[in-house]
C-alpha cells in the first residue's frame, strides 16, 4: 500500500496555484493504484471542484481522506465527483458555500458513474445557496453497489431533495446501493413541495427497481415537507431507522414491492409529526413502533390511500396486495383508512391485511377512521386498548397491556453521523440584557442597529421622529421598542429619495420584535415614500419571524405600498401583529401572497392578527395566498381574533380579507363594518379538506363569508349596529384592557350592542 500527502491551500489562496492544487489531487487519485492511500493535508479549500475518477477493485479500495477526521474543509464552491470503481472518500466536511453547478457531491464524473464506490465519516452542513429558492440537491446517487454512510447531513434550507437515488438509465437500476448510519437533521419547513430528505427515483421511474437499502439512519427534525422518505420506485428496504420528531412520513409514493421493518417513528405529540403512507402494490410493513405522532391526513400514523382508476404515473396507483403486520402504534391520533377519498381518488384499496399489531390508544374509543368502504381489508388477531376497553370489530381483542419501552429507537443517534462532527447549537431568541437608548433624529435608529448584538433592545426613549433615508436591516434577533411612560408613540419616517424602500428589512438570520412605534408614511416635500414599513429581504437562505406589537401604520398612499409586505421565495417561520392599527391606505395592510405561481407556495406558516384595527383600507386587511392544489404541506395557518375592520376594501368584487388556499383559518370575535360591500366580508378558496371557522363576527353593512365549498364551519354570527359611530372616534391606543382587547362575556364580539343574534353560512 502505497500512502501520499497532499498540501492544502489556505482560504486566500486563489488563482492558477489553487487550481495547481486542485488538478495534482484529482490526477494522484486517477493514478493511484488498488489499495494507495492519499491523504488531504488539513486546511480550508474554497471554490475546489474535486473530481475523483478511481480505478480500484471492491476488495482494495483506493481510499482518499482528510488527513485528520473533520480537518479538511469544504467552502465557496466546492464540489465533490466520485466515479469509477473501487473508491472510498472519508473525513470532509462542506460548509459555508453552495454547489452552483449540481449537487454538492455526485456519485458521478460527467458522463462516468462511481461502481462500488463509498463515501464515509463526512459532513455537510448548512450548505444553501443564497435563495432558498434555488433548486438543487446534496447528494445524488448513480451507478450501482454504492455506499454512504456515517455521514452528518445538517442544515438544508433551500428546495430541493437532500439526497436522491437516480435511476434515469439502465446502470443506475437495481442498483443495491447502501445508506445507512447517517444522521440526518434539522430540515426545516420548506413551505413548498421539494423537501423531501431522500427520494428513491421519480414517478417516470417508479415501475423499475432500485433495491436501494436505507438502514439505522437517524432522522431528527427532518420537516421539508409531507415526505420525509419518499420511495418511487421497486423492491426497497427501509430498515431500523428512527425518525424522531420529524413534521411529516415515509411515503410509499410510487413502486411496488417495498420492506419497510423495525423503524421507530418518535413524535413527542408534536403537530404534524406522522409515521407511513401506503400507496401501490405488494408491500411489506412489519415491526415498527410509532409513538405518540400527532400528524392527520397525509401526516397521519399510518394513511392507507385511495387511487385514481387508471392513474397516471404521478398520481395514485391502488393499494393492492399489502400486509401489515406486528407493528405497535402507542398514543397516535390518527390511523387513517382510504385517506384522500375525492372526486378523483375514488379506487378502495384491495387485499391489505392489518394482522398481530397493537394499537394503544386509551384516549379514544376507536382504533382507525375509514373514509370509505373497507371490504378489500382484512383484519386478524390484532391488539387494542381504547378509551372505554369496548372496541368490538372483528380482528380486533381489546386488552389491558400497557406498552413497554416508550419512545424506544431503533437505532441510537450516537451509531449515527460523522464520529467527529459536533452540531451547532441553534441562536435562542434570549435577549442579551443591554439596552442601546436612542433619541430622535435622522438615522439615529439606523445607527443604533449598525452596533447591536444579538439580543439587543434598541429603545425609542422619545416622542419625536426618527427620520431615515435609507432602510435598516435586522440579521439577529432584535428588539425595538417606544419607551415606558411615552404620552404618544414614537414615529419613524421615510425622508430617503429612492421608491420601493423598506424601513426595516428583515435579513437572513433576522427575528424581529417591533413593540410601541408608529409609522407615518405621507412623503416629505420633494422626498419618495416608502413601500414597506417591514419586508423580509428579496433573497433569503431560511426563515424568519416578527412579532409586531402595539404599533400603528399609516399614510400608505400607493396601492403597491403596505405596512407590511412579504417578498417572493421568502418564507416567515411566525408573524404576529398585536394590538395594532392599519388606517389611511391605499393598498394591503398585511400582504402575504407574494407567491401567484400557484404550486402550493406560501408565504408564511403561523400568522396572528389580534386585537388589532383597519379603518380605511382599499385593499385587504389580510391577504394570505397559497395557490395550487399541492398536498405536500402543513400551512398556512392563520388566526384572526378581536378585530375591527372598518371600511375595508369595497371595491366591486373586493373583501375585508383574502385567504385564499389557506388550510388552517380561525377567524373569531371580530367586526366588519361597511366592509367588502362589493364582495365579501372573508372570501376563502379553501379545499375541502381544509380546516377553518368563523365564528362570534359581526358583518355589519358588509359582505358575505365567501366559501368555495362552502364547508367553512361558523358558530353565531351577527348582523347589528356596532355601538360606536365609526373608528375615527377611536383614539386607536389599543392597549390590553381596551375594549377591543376585551373578552365578551356572552362569547360574542366586542364593541357591540348585541339586540339579536342570527346563526348563518353567510
């Protein structure tokens, strides 16, 4: 055996003698011979596009590693091409860069695919291009008899799968490629279809075999989208895996004949946490053990789907000829039977035996809900204990067993990941304890967020202005707050001469909490306006959130312009407006609908409005748009609260809100008043297996609740006079313990004379 060292170059190093460098390593791998070693000298290597074409033999790999486990490091640019036969690379890490030109590593080398190829003990971490709209993958696997293993894969925000196992030609099909021991985490809500962390071929693919073996990975908060696992192919194994708190399943997508044995699914009770969907033929799911999953529908412990007669390749072939057996299911919520029945899901599944599984359950008194008839299911010998111990269907003996070993993994997340590797621990939103006091003036807030720390509370100690000419930018989590005991709010303002300007962009990393301020947008003499008061930025790698509290919008004067203003690929993890009022504006108050492409994109997934008052908006109050009929997702979910709305948006087919798509919608205690007159109070375009109430509204001289199925489900509802004469009698200091901010005794709306009550769908 043969050992070389190859010297590293430092971050700086740029130009030919980098790229010197790059060239001597990619030739010693194609020289080297069964059995060589080479050894990467520690160091950082930006922009390297490392290209390893091996010609070894499955008993003598040539072996490429980092001359110390964790010690060469990946940036910029970096790429990884692994192709030939007999190669084994070990010990890198990627991070703080993107791939531009695929994925970050590739069991390929242009047209050459990698055979008996591995890939071990190495790491990629937040590794996301500068828009989390970018599409691209991580780690894509060709050829066949392939191996990764024992790597960390951490940190993934933009949209695309993690990994996916290509199967596009013949010598990438049954390919018995082997992922195992990797630890997979922290991928966080896409907001969009193309999360997944592995996919296994494609709905073009799916009749053909892959027998790729995922085996004692750890999955930990893998939460792209409805599918964590997406199999689309043939005669897999997916095998003693633990998914622990992960928003989302193993989907049986596409392709037939697929093991699925001794995995653990550990939800904690956390929303939309879910175990396996079942769809197509002939699978085989045994030995599992779901604990505590609180997913429903797509999300749920086990969802067994109906099919589309005579599907096309993407939609939904029947389940047909699946057994499921000794599986454990203890506190799930949902065990789901023809799952998805619609007009065009109308085929029940046939042949499927649920036998010998235990289903522990003692808060419900039933063990699984049908949405459809059940005559192709067999049930035999199977276990229960439900609330009331009288479950009585054929196949099914209630018992007094508890179950033993809660929350059990079936593999240990230490077996799992790079040996070397030690995660980040995530930036809590904690404040520092410092406060930067700020007095009016131009650019003295700007200044102050120039010098702020995480954790910082920048504070308005004065009743003046503070004049900016140009927008701030949050990249932490920041406070910004009006001082205690002010008789009015402080005011910020725009006296910049560029349109389209933001006073306070909220950047990559940004939390923001706005707590006390006014903002005043009426142009100065010879000065633009600004468009938003609050916009995240216009390209961003992952999440971020605002909480808006006791603050006041407006003078917004442009039908493009809004308080608050989402841009395009963003996404908002949370935004909360409190306390708040909208008033003089000629656009949207809240714009959430930035995303008109209509495939299931959304631009937030928690939205509050509470407490809060429009008067004199042209356009919505709210609009929150998720367009398409995409099922991969969670969101929007968005609750409306003890609002007023007040001359909001009559134009001829207008609405005092839009919430269009959203899947979860409360809206409660709230007054429309001379409000959507041209159209609607609420107008909803929801599917009909969306959640959503409105329930103790007044609609006053105001539109109806507009429904497309017209399944919102509403409480009282009232058609009264509201007590006061208009808003504009309002000193709109709306401070808990106002009025608005009041519970009503009676369960209705406040700020009413309540003289009758009406209970209707409009």
């Amino acid at each position: 055996m043969r050992t070389f060292l190859i010297g590293a170059f430092l971050i700086c190093a740029v130009g030919a003698g980098a790229q010197t460098e790059i060239s001597t390593l990619n030739k010693a791998v194609q020289a080297a011979r069964p059995g060589d070693t080479i050894l990467i000298a520690n160091g950082t290597y930006r922009d390297a596009e490392l290209t390893f074409i091996a010609h070894g033999d499955t008993t003598r790999p040539i072996v490429v590693k980092a001359e110390t486990p964790g010690g060469v490091l990946l940036s910029g640019t970096s790429s990884l091409r692994v192709a030939g036969t007999g190669l084994e690379v070990s010990g890198l890490r990627f991070t703080s860069g993107f791939s531009p030109k695929g994925a970050a590593i590739e069991y390929r080398a242009g047209s050459e695919v990698a055979n008996h190829c591995r890939i071990t003990n190495c790491a990629i971490d937040n590794y996301d291009p500068p828009s989390r709209e970018t599409e691209s993958s991580w780690i894509l696997l060709y050829g066949r008899n392939n191996r990764f293993d024992h790597n960390t894969v951490s940190g993934k925000l933009n949209n695309g799968v993690t990994l996916a196992v290509i199967l596009d030609e013949e010598r990438n099909q049954d390919n018995s490629h082997r992922i195992d021991f990797n630890h997979f985490a922290d991928r966080p809500n896409l907001g969009s279809n193309g999360g997944e962390t592995i996919r296994v071929g494609t709905s073009q693919s799916s009749l053909t075999s892959s027998r790729t073996r995922i085996e004692n990975n750890y999955f930990e908060h893998c939460s792209g989208e409805v599918e964590i696992v997406s199999i689309k192919s043939c005669d897999n194994i997916i095998r003693n895996n633990t998914f622990f708190e992960c928003v989302g399943v193993l989907a049986l997508r596409h392709g037939h004949r697929n093991l699925v044995e001794g995995n653990s699914f550990i939800g904690n009770g956390k929303p939309y946490t879910g175990g396996i969907r079942v769809i197509n033929e002939g699978h085989v799911i045994r030995n599992n053990y779901f604990y505590k999953l609180a997913g429903d529908r797509f999300f749920a412990a086990l969802a067994i789907m109906n099919a589309v007669p005579n599907s096309l390749p993407n939609r939904y072939h029947q389940v047909k000829d699946v057994t499921i057996t000794n599986n454990t299911w203890v506190e799930c919520g949902n065990i789901l039977l023809d799952v998805g029945r619609d007009n065009e899901r109308t085929q029940t599944p046939e042949n499927v035996l649920l036998a010998h599984n235990y289903f522990y359950n003692p808060s419900s008194p039933i063990v699984y809900t049908a949405f459809d008839k059940i005559d192709g299911y067999r049930f035999e010998n199977n276990r229960v204990a439900t609330r009331g111990g009288r479950f009585a269907q054929k196949g099914f003996i209630e018992t007094k067993e508890r179950p033993i070993n809660p929350a059990v993994s079936a593999v240990a997340k230490a077996a799992c990941g790079a040996s070397w590797f030690t995660p980040v621990t995530p930036t809590d939103r904690l404040l520092s304890g410092r406060t930067i006091r700020v007095s009016s003036g131009q650019n003295s807030l700007a200044a102050a967020v120039a010098t702020a720390a995480q954790g910082d509370v920048i504070e308005l100690v004065d009743e003046g202005e503070y004049l900016l000419d140009k927008g701030i930018e949050i990249r932490q989590y920041q406070a910004i707050r009006a001082a205690h005991g002010l008789a009015t709010k402080p005011v910020i303002r725009y006296n910049g001469m560029r349109s389209k300007v933001a006073l306070i962009t909220i950047a990559d990393g940004g939390l923001l909490e706005l707590e006390g301020v006014a903002f005043d947008n009426e142009a100065f003499d010879g000065k633009a306006a600004a468009a938003a008061a609050i916009s995240p930025a216009a390209a961003m790698r992952g999440h971020y959130s605002a909480w808006v509290r006791d603050c006041s919008f407006y003078n917004y004067q442009e039908a493009s312009f809004s308080p608050f203003r989402a841009q395009r690929t963003t996404y908002a993890d949370t935004l909360v407006f409190a306390n708040c009022l909208f008033r003089d504006m000629s656009g949207d108050a809240i714009y959430l609908s930035a995303e008109k492409d209509d495939a299931g994109k959304y631009s937030a997934e928690y939205v509050s409005v509470i407490n809060c008052a429009f008067f004199k908006v042209l356009g919505y109050a709210v609009d929150l748009y998720r367009g398409g009929s995409d099922e991969s997702t969670t969101g929007p979910t968005i609750l409306v609260d003890h609002c007023v709305l007040e001359d909001v948006n009559n134009k001829e087919r207008g609405s005092g809100m839009r919430l269009f798509g959203v899947q979860n919608a409360i809206v409660r205690n709230t007054i429309f008043s001379n409000t959507g007159r041209g159209g609607a109070a609420i107008r909803f375009d929801e599917t009909h297996w969306d959640k959503i109430s409105v329930s103790h509204c007044n609609l006053y001289q105001s539109g109806r609740v507009s429904s497309f199925w017209g399944g919102v489900v509403t409480g009282p509802m009232y058609r009264v006079k509201p007590m006061y004469r208009s808003l504009a009698a309002y000193r709109f200091f709306l401070q808990p313990g106002s009025l608005l901010a009041t519970k009503a005794t009676d369960g209705g709306p406040v700020g009413l004379t309540i003289s009758q009550q009406t209970t209707s769908k409009r």
